[in-house]
C-alpha cells in the first residue's frame, strides 16, 4: 500500500492519496485543482490508474471551475450533492467503493456543509471539516451545527478508539489525531452539551469557538 498526505501550507487544505500498489489503483480524497500537476506526476511516477476522486465536502460556489478542473483527473466524483445519475457515482451513506483488493466506506456526515461525506478505509477516517470546526478557509463556521453534532457524536465518536482521524484542513494544528482523543478532549464536542454547543455556534463569538480546531 501506499499512502501520501499533500498539504497547502497558505490555506491548511489537506489531500491524500490511497494506493493499492499491487494492483495499481488509487483514490484521491479532497483533491485541489491547483494541484493537478503534482497529483498527475504522482500518479504517473508509480504508474497508478485514479479509480475515484472524493471529496468530504467543497465550496465550488466560490470556485466554480473546480469541478470541471479536477474532471481531468479521469476519474468518477464522489461528493455528497452528486447528481445520482453520474455515470460510477455511488456517494449514498453506507455505499462500498472498490479500489484493487481494498474497499473505502461512504458515510454521510452533515454538518460543516449540508451534504458532507467521510470516507473510512482499514483504520483511517478521513472527516473533512468535522472536527476542525474553525480552520476552512473558505467557511468558518458549519452550515448545519445541529447535524454537525449528531454526525460526530453519533458516526465518529462512535467508531473504536484506535481509529485514525484525518481533517481536511488544518490551522497550526495537527493533521491527524484519534477517537479516543477527540471524544475525550475536544474543547467542544467533549466539554460541551449539545445545547451548549449550539448556543456557541449561534452565538458567533470569534472568542467562544477559537479554540476548537482539530
């Protein structure tokens, strides 16, 4: 196997990239189009044909030429408002995606944006803006703070405590942490309430939610 994380030091946006080097295919999850170069030439450099590009969630509203950019890739889009009709789409929760002898699980996680998806492969689960509530870029509070509680109470924390988080972007933060420690010491989602959770994100206080990075 083969498994490689790209990050934008400007924006904190994360990319990786799953390879089964035996049967060489790999997955691409949250892709960037200014990256395209370096992903072609890492993909060519092993000889590995991209089998699905997915991504946890995306803001082509501010970037309207994304899709069509990362559509160079030659690989089916899997995000969570992908018209079902797309020809290799399968982005329902609880979907199976198949990339050589390896399988990644489609679950729907809204909450950062309203159609969210993570992507869980053996150990690793790729979460997107979950947990790092206040490092996107591009939206610093989530669209539906409600189902951003139930998605990590109920989906995340709910996965074994070994399980290895990764976010889609980070603010001097760390990249990659675990269950056992999200769920013991986020400094929202283990020290608040639900109630008390969305009172802060109504509240809109900079001051109140600063802290809560991944």
């Amino acid at each position: 196997m083969y498994f490689r994380i790209l990050n934008d030091e400007a924006s904190g946006e994360l990319t990786y990239l799953l390879a089964d080097l035996s049967q060489r295919e790999a997955v691409l999850i949250d892709p960037h189009a200014r990256d395209l170069p370096v992903l072609a030439a890492l993909l060519s450099e092993r000889e590995l044909r991209l089998r699905w590009v997915l991504r946890t969630h995306h803001h082509d509203a501010l970037h309207i030429s994304e899709p069509e950019l990362l559509a160079r890739l030659g690989a089916p889009l899997v995000q969570g408002d992908t018209p079902d009709s797309l020809v290799g789409y399968d982005g329902r929760d609880g979907a199976v995606l198949p990339f050589g002898d390896e399988l990644i699980h489609v679950v729907s996680t809204p909450g950062h944006t309203r159609t969210c998806l993570s992507f869980g492969w053996r150990d690793r689960f790729f979460c997107g803006g979950l947990l790092a509530v206040m490092s996107c870029p591009h939206q610093p509070r989530p669209q539906a703070p409600e189902a951003l509680w139930d998605s990590v109470t109920r989906k995340v924390f709910t996965l074994p405590d070994e399980t290895l988080l990764f976010t889609g972007h980070e603010r001097r933060a760390r990249a990659v942490s675990t269950v056992l420690e999200q769920r013991r010491w986020h400094p929202l989602f283990a020290g608040l309430t639900r109630d008390e959770f969305l009172m802060h994100m109504a509240s809109g206080s900079e001051q109140q939610i600063l802290t809560a990075t991944f």
